[in-house]
C-alpha cells in the first residue's frame, strides 16, 4: 500500500467558519462565489513533522503480479489501516 498527498490551496478561513464546516453546519451566510472557492471536504494532516491539507491517493499493489489492485481518495487525516484491509 502506497499514498501520496495531493494538496490544495490555502483556505484562509475564520476560526467561526472553521467551527461551522467541522459541524457540518451550512455555510448559507457565504456568496456563490465564495463557496465556489472552498474546499470544506479537505482536512489537515502530519507527515515528516510537516503539516498538510488537502487529501491522500491511496493505491494497493499486488506485488507478485505488478498490480493494482485497490484505489481509493480520502481526506487526509483518515489513517491508512481505515482504507484497505
């Protein structure tokens, strides 16, 4: 099993709009513009004592064969042993 984070851009949110996309409350209060430029599905994570947001690629390789077996997307605080069995 192998991932690779993809990164996103900057979000530069309010700590209040930060507590309202982590409750999953409606964001009704921002314009269409706004929201169009928010990615509130992307979440932080630790990696090489480096922090990072965005999402993780994750791939399962049948080594003897050479393939791939398994290919998921997830945000990227989701450990790898939640992905795959």
């Amino acid at each position: 099993m192998d991932s690779a984070i993809v990164p996103i851009p900057r979000q530069r949110n309010t700590r209040e709009e930060n507590r309202q996309i982590k409750a999953g409350g409606s964001l009704e209060t921002w314009s269409d513009n706004k929201r169009r430029q928010k990615d509130i599905e992307a979440r932080w994570t630790m990696k090489h004592g480096k922090t990072h947001c965005g999402y993780k690629n994750r791939i399962s390789v049948d080594r003897k064969h050479k393939v791939i077996r398994k290919y998921a997307v997830t945000s990227a605080e989701v450990h790898g042993s939640q992905v795959f069995e």
